[in-house]
C-alpha cells in the first residue's frame, strides 16, 4: 500500500500566519501523550494579506486542519484527538475555524532515510512498511516538526473533495 504526507501546498504562499502562538502554547506539548495541556479551543489573530487563502491545510507553525478536512480525516482515524482552533483575520474580518489534530505517533523511519547533522530534522524520507502496520493515517515520530503520513485510500479520499491547498506527495517504503 501506498503512502503520502500530507501538507500545505507551497505554491500558495499567501496564508494566514498565527500571531502570539509562542505565549500560547508550549511546543512541547504538541504530541499526543502531552496534549490534555493544551486548551480544547484556542483563539489566534493572523497576520497577513487581503488576499490570504485559508487553506484547507496549514503547516507553517502548527499542523491545522480545517473544518471540512477534519470531518473527513476523522472517518478514517476517529481515535484521534482535536483541539479547536479559531483563526481571527482582524484585516478582513474573517473568521476560520481549524483543528490542531493529534494522531497516533509511530516510529517509521527506515534505516534507509537520511536525516541531517543534527539528527532531528529528515533529509531523505523513507518509511518501513513493516512498522506502518498498514495504519491509515500517522504521525512519524521520530520527526522534529509534525509529520503526517496518510494511506493512499485515504488521500483518494481527500483529492476527491477538492481541497484548497493541500500536497500529497509519495513516500518512499522500504
């Protein structure tokens, strides 16, 4: 079976940033295991453009959500745990709602992926089949910042919707 992460598409380079998201929240406690600290609904004011596109993914600061792509993530992952998040543009007065979502972390990094010097961030990704145990949706733990890989029925799934913003690109599996 297939994999892909899953992330914000690059090419839109006008998206909302969140303001303040150090004061708020401790990046510690963005696993699974630590996020009962964090509140179940977050407030955040963004900075950006007239023109700013909430996409349906957003990955820059935190791994968000939106509100249609989490309703669809969660038939296939339901264990998972979300935190709500609101996104206020106080330019355009806009409001979006997202979810901060917290799936199972898995150690998947093949001996074959490259990491960099520091042995935290990946340079080359690949997963071990035999340890994704066929899951629909994970999160690698062994990956400094928050790295989603999705099966391919699931990112079917998600092309047919015709979300905004979003990249699905291959993994490789050893």
């Amino acid at each position: 079976m297939d994999y892909f992460v899953l992330k914000q598409d690059s090419r839109y380079t006008s998206t909302p940033m969140l303001e303040g998201l150090r004061e708020k929240l401790d990046m510690r406690d963005l696993y699974a295991a630590t996020s009962y600290r964090i509140p179940d609904k977050l407030l955040f004011q963004v900075k950006g453009e007239k023109d700013s596109v909430f996409t349906d993914v957003l990955d820059r600061q935190l791994f968000l959500l939106s509100d249609g792509l989490k309703r669809l993530v969660e038939l296939y992952e339901p264990r998972a745990v979300y935190k709500m998040v609101i996104l206020m543009h106080m330019l355009t007065r806009r409001q979006k709602t997202y979810y901060l979502p917290f799936f199972e972390e898995l150690p998947c990094l093949s001996p074959y992926a490259e990491l960099h010097q520091d042995q935290r961030t990946i340079k080359r990704l690949v997963l071990d089949r035999e340890r994704l145990q066929g899951k629909k949706i994970v999160r690698v733990s062994e990956s400094e910042m928050p790295l989603i890989v999705v099966r391919l029925d699931v990112a079917e799934s998600l092309l047919r919707r015709e979300p905004v913003g979003i990249r699905l690109e291959r993994v490789e599996l050893a």
